[in-house]
C-alpha cells in the first residue's frame, strides 16, 4: 500500500519540529492533528513548528487540523508555528482568511527564532 | 476546436492526488497562468472531497464522474454523483470563521472559480464549475505623459 505522508518529529525540550512529506488532504489530515495535539496535549511542548516545505498541497481538511492544534497550542498557552509555506497551501490560507491567524516562518530556521 | 477529458473513479480519497495532478496537465493545456492552475485545483479538489465525504458519506465505492471541457477561453469542469442530495447551505460560503473547523470548502470554490452551479435530478447530483481564461495584458510598460 501506498504510504501517504511522512510525519517525522525532531523534539529538543520544549521544542519540536514536525516534519512532513506530502499533501495534508482529506486522506492525511488526521494523521497530522493527532500528532500535533499529542506534543501539545501529552507531551507538554512549548513550541511546535510545523516543516511544510515537503506539503505542495493542503485542503480544508488539512486547515481545519491546523485550527485544531492552534487551538489546543492557545488552551496550553503554548505555539504552533508553520514554516515553508509552498504556493498551494499560501494561497488556501489566504482564501480563507486565516493569513493572520497562525505564526508564518519561511524556513525552519527562521521559525527557531522567533 | 473544444479539447474534452472524462474519468470515472470511485468515491475513494486515494483518488485526490492524481486529480490534482490531471487539474495541473488539463490547465496547462487550457492556457492558464500558474495563480489560476492552483486556484482550479483547489476548487476541484474541495468539490471532490465533498463528493467523497458528503454525499457518499465516506463510503469508498461510489461513483464519480468528471468531464473536462476547454472551448474558447473557458474551462468548465462537470462533477457528477448518484450520492445523497446535498444540502444547499453547504453549497453556499459560509462568512469566515477563524476557528471554525469545518465548512470552509463551498468558500475555497466559490472564492476560485468564476461560476458554480448545482443541480439535483434524476438521482444525480452535478456541479458545473468554470473558469474562464484572463486577457493576456500588452506590453509591460504603460509610458503616460
């Protein structure tokens, strides 16, 4: 079968990076909010980045998970920032009007300081 | 002369990606800019998860069909179900809500595409979206004295 997305989380502290390959859609977008509300619900991080350099795609689906861990980050006074935005997803967020709602990083790097 | 492509796949999501790859190959051929390719793609792919999700209510072995139709600056995409008759409020954008977590499709297709239309009959839901080709602008230097 097929493997859908690739999730792979780089925790230091506090801090995780969540990095992910493929497209956030009504087939993965689960897979990502579990992951994200568990470093945020479980594992008390402070800060989660989310690398999305490796997603071309997003679709409601995969905005509404990302409500969702903003959502839990703002009920734990915590951050979820998302990094390397590709045109696609850009362009949904912007769409829908949810620019200004998140922390944007163009790169992980970037991200790590804010 | 009107280029047409038509498919039939099942009501199962593993079917997204490579729609979304046809919506960039169909586009490319129809003329569009990139800007507009994505915004396609969006609208399409928001429609078709509907399909999957509402009207065959996630059950993967429904019937979809698609039809692709460039003629004369216009692409127009037909999307057609024999699932449950949607409900007209979902059909309609929702105003935006930052923390609501669903209904934020009928949005991302009213918002990209330049026509939407639904119909019920005979048992068949169809959605007609279209899209219709930007005049290209002239030189890019507008000289005003």
């Amino acid at each position: 079968m097929t493997k859908k997305i690739d999730i792979n989380v780089d925790r230091n502290g506090p801090d995780s990076v969540v990095h992910i390959q493929g497209d956030i859609d009504l087939r993965t977008s689960t897979d990502v909010r579990d992951v994200v509300v568990d470093l945020f619900e479980n594992r008390s991080q402070q800060r989660v980045i989310l690398d999305l350099k490796g997603v071309k795609y997003i679709d409601s689906s995969g905005i509404a998970c990302l409500v969702e861990g903003l959502q839990e980050a703002k009920r734990k006074k915590a951050r979820l920032i998302l990094a390397g935005l590709n045109e696609a997803p850009r362009r949904v967020l912007q769409i829908t009007r949810l620019t200004n709602l998140f922390e944007v990083a163009q790169t992980v790097d970037e991200a790590l300081k804010l | 002369m009107a280029h047409r492509v038509e498919l039939k796949i099942s009501s199962d999501p593993c079917w997204l990606p490579m729609v979304r790859a046809m919506m960039e190959q169909i586009c490319c051929e129809a003329g569009f800019a990139e800007e507009d390719r994505v915004d396609i793609t969006i609208a399409v792919d928001e429609a078709l998860s509907n399909v999957v999700r509402h009207s065959y209510n996630g059950n993967p072995d429904g019937e979809i069909k698609l039809r692709w139709t460039a003629d004369g600056g216009c692409l127009e995409i037909l999307m057609s179900d024999h699932g449950q008759p949607v409900d007209p409020k979902r059909v309609k954008p929702q105003p935006p809500d930052e923390f609501r977590l669903a209904g934020r499709g009928a949005l991302l297709i009213h918002a990209t595409m330049d026509e939407v239309e639904y119909r019920r009959a005979d048992g068949t839901n169809s959605l007609r979206l279209r899209k219709y080709l930007k005049p290209r602008t002239g030189s890019s230097y507008d000289q005003k004295d």
